[in-house]
C-alpha cells in the first residue's frame, strides 16, 4: 500500500490492522443503511416447536435475532406479486425460488420454506451430517402434499435434489460451486469464508435477481498457505477466489492499476479470476488485505458494541464494502450494507443486499432504507480514533456510540409512554437531574432518532437535564 498513517490520535502508534483500516478510510467510507422492515407476519417469527433444536437459551436467542434480521431483508426483496400469489400453489407451479447457500441443519430454511409456501427453497450444503437433521426437524412439520415414506428424491425442472417432510423444501447435497439450478434469491447465513464469494459468484452467473448475505469466519480470506483451515469453500486447502476483489480496493491495497473488465463471466466458477489477479496471471503481495482480514475476524461477544472493538468492526465493514463494490462493477447489482437487530445477534452481524435495479420500489425495499446512524457513527469513532486529522465536528458526533441496545430502548420507552400520555397535547418530558453527562447525551441522540425537539435543560453540574418535547418550548 503506498501511503501509510502510521500515528493515530495523540500520537499514538497505530497496530497494523490499524494503519490498513485508516489509510483505507481516507478514501472510502463505509455506508450502512437501516435493517428494513417489510409489513410481513415473517418478520417477526418467533420459532416454533423443536425447530431451534439449541439447547442454550441465550444461543438460542442470538440465532432467532440472526433469523429475524435475515427474513426482514429477504422479505424486503421479494416482488409483492410473489407474496401476494395463493399459498396453496401446487409445487410445479412455484416459480420463485430461494436457495440457503450453506444452510446446515435449516435454521433458516425451515422457518422460510413454512412460511412462505408459494416459493420454492433449497437448502445447499456440503455436510450429510447436518442435511440429515435438516430431514429429521422437518418431520415435525409434515406438510399435505409432502414426499411420502420412502422417497427420498424430487426431480424439478428436470433436475434432482432430495425432499423433504416440507413440501416447499429440498436439499442439495454437495459444495456451493456445485450447485447447478435456476434461483431468483441467494441467502447465505454465515457461510463460511471464501464460501460466501463462491456462492455470490454461482449465484449472479444463474441470473439470480436478489442476495442477502451474512458473511462469517472473515478470517480465512487471509491467504495464510500454513494454516491447513484457512480454505473451505471447495471442501479443499487451496483458494479459488483472489483477495481484494473490487477494482476500488486492489487500487488502494495493492497499488495495481486493476480493471474490473479483466473479470470473466464465461469461465467456470472454478476459474474465476478477478482483478486481484495481475495480466500475467502472478498475484500480488496482499499483506495488507491479510491483516484487515484477520482483524475483523473477532468472535468476542462483549465486544460486539464496545468503543475500543471499533476498528475492528470497521475493518469488517470495509472487507464487506469490497465485497459490495466488486457485486456493483462485475454483475451490475445495486447493493446495501446493513445490519443485524441487534448487533448482539452476532460478531458478524452484517449483511450484504443485492438486487437488480428496478423502475418501482416498495416503501420498504432496501434501495429507500435511511443511513444508518449507530452503524455510521461507529466508523466515525474509529475515524476520529485512527485518523487524527479528523475534524472536529465528527469527533463530537462520536463518542454517542457508549451506551448498549438495552440503554436506548428504556429510554426510547419513556419517551413513547410519555407521549402516550400527552395524547397530542405538547408537554415537554423532563427528565430527572443527576443523571451524568453520557445518559444526557443517549436522551439527546434517542430523542433525535425518535424526529423530537430536544434540548439541554438547568445551568449548574446538579440542576442539569434533558427537556424532550414534539415541539421546542419554554419552560
Ligand atoms: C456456520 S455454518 C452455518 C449454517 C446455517 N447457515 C446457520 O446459520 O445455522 C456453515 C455451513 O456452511 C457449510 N459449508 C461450508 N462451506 C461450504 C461449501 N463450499 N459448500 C456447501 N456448504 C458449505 C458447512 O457445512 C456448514 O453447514
């Protein structure tokens, strides 16, 4: 890389994840919108029965929130014509088709395929073991018009997957490369690693018209050859995928003049080049890309919010933005960054939207959704932590980010039973003195989302407060 921000705020020197995350941000910066939330009874689907099959309540929880964060975004791509079809279609009618790219034991392809029985879904994965639970949990939901005792297979447009219990549910067993079949939407729940890149790349070259992708295990697009775990995505220990694979980010990273146009849709997806990869076929020293990677990697629960976690989740940011930009220039998608409610559903709590443009949107399609301001005043902190030249204004905008999802929805509740109350009479909410500096600043920032007046209240350290109002008022 060649210019490189060594020093961050006050001097301090900057590890190396570091000095990539900010030599990166003072050209891009990552851009989140808010997670949507379509007027689907899906969205809000709570379980049911064994099909968790988590022991663990509080895994058992993160895993519904991964879900749920998943279904808003799967159903805010959907064509409402497709919702709208008589979910009593018979199965050779079906015509939208979602396939779970590593979908496992069907975490998320039960709950879709039960909830949405006008589409056909497929869950695609490399392990028998975890495809023989899929079968067993989908016998608790033996569906009319599902595959009797017995039979194991299901020939569809000529093809052949194994059935299930689910009438609108099938599986493919075998690597993501290999999957060979019509789709209209790619979802990918934490598959694993390059896995994900495969997938995008199988699925765009099938003319898929929308993905949502929740990336994991980051880590491994490091290309560390000594590490016989690093490589999944072909069940093998050798790469298939080069790293960066944006032009933007082979520009900054490896300093090539690289052009998406040496992308090439007729080859096989196991010989996909990208741009990471010179003219003559040698790659370059990607070092830099190493360290990012390996930095965003982090599993560590506690840290999912924490200010000092920033750069990380910021390097996380930036590996899914290449991802993003390289959907853009070689498939011509339109593309969104958001992120799972709440964060704590998971370290890797981001998700990739992908669509093809489209004349009409609904209101709560992807391509409508507001920024997201958590998202982007967490990439803001580590600006102002990481580059020391970053204004002032920024900085105070901030340190908002120090509180936990629990905080701001208590708060967020007073507010709302306040206004309640107030039965469209403008009173103004005082809320009481001595409550420390960082809880004023979660009132204002609460009260700001919430499109409310809000302003500082009382002179002295011990009279201070928040006023929160519909309108400014004196008082
Ligand atoms: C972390 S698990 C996620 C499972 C599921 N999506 C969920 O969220 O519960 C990753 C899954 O991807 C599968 N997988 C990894 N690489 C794959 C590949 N190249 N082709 C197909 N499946 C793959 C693994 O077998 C595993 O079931």
């Amino acid at each position: 890389m060649p210019e490189t921000v060594t020093v961050g705020l006050h001097g301090v020197q900057l590890k190396r994840f570091e000095q990539v995350v900010a030599k990166l941000l003072t050209h891009i910066t990552p851009r989140y919108s808010q997670l949507p939330s379509p007027p689907h009874p899906l969205q809000e689907w709570k379980g049911t029965g064994k099909q968790g099959q988590i022991e663990d309540p509080v895994r058992a929880q993160r895993k519904q929130n991964q879900i749920r964060s998943l279904m808003r975004c799967i159903l805010s791509l959907i064509p409402e014509e497709v919702l709208s079809i008589e979910t009593t279609t018979k199965e050779e009618e079906k015509t939208y088709t979602i396939v779970d790219f590593g979908g496992g034991s069907g975490h998320l392809s039960i709950p879709l395929a039960l909830t949405l029985p006008q589409c056909r879904i497929i869950c695609v994965d490399l392990s028998a073991p975890a495809l023989t639970l899929l079968y067993e949990k989908a016998k608790e939901f033996c569906t009319a018009g599902s595959v009797p005792e017995g039979v194991t297979t299901a020939t569809i447009n000529s093809k052949e997957l194994q059935a299930t219990c689910i009438s609108n549910l099938f599986t493919f067993h075998g690597p993501v490369q290999a999957f060979d079949f019509h789709l209209d939407m790619a979802v990918a729940l934490h598959l694993c690693g390059e896995a994900t890149d495969v997938a995008l790349r199988v699925a765009a070259e099938r003319q898929a018209s929308a993905m949502v992708l929740s990336p994991c295990c980051v880590g491994k697009l490091a290309g560390d050859g000594g590490n016989p775990y690093v490589f999944q995505a072909s069940g093998q220990n050798h790469s298939t995928i080069s790293y960066p694979q944006s032009s933007k980010f082979c520009q900054l990273i490896l300093g090539t003049a690289a052009s998406a146009n040496k992308y090439n849709r007729k080859v096989k997806t196991s010989e996909y080049s990208n741009p990471a990869e010179t003219t003559n076929g040698v790659v370059s020293d990607r070092s830099d890309w190493d360290a990012l990677a390996k930095s965003a990697d982090y599993s560590s629960m506690p840290e999912t919010r924490t200010p000092r976690n920033a750069a990380r989740r910021t390097a996380k940011a930036l590996l899914e933005t290449d991802r993003s930009l390289f959907l853009q220039e070689a498939f011509q998608y339109e593309t969104c960054l958001t992120r799972m409610d709440p964060w704590e559903a998971s370290p890797k709590n981001d998700i990739i939207l992908a669509w093809r443009r489209a004349s009409r949107y609904s209101s709560y399609h992807p391509a409508k959704m507001p920024a997201d301001v958590l998202c982007e005043q967490d990439i803001l902190q580590t600006m102002n932590h990481l580059l020391s030249t970053s204004n002032e204004k920024d900085r105070v905008q901030c340190d908002t980010v120090d509180w936990t999802k629990e905080e701001e929805d208590e708060i967020r509740q007073k507010i709302i039973e306040f206004l309640e109350s107030q039965s469209g009479s403008s009173g103004v909410l005082l809320f009481p003195t001595r409550m420390g500096g960082r809880k004023r600043k979660l009132i204002h920032f609460v009260a700001e989302q919430m499109h409310l007046a809000h302003w500082s209240h009382g002179k002295k350290e011990a009279e201070k407060t928040v006023a929160v109002s519909r309108v400014r008022q004196r008082i």
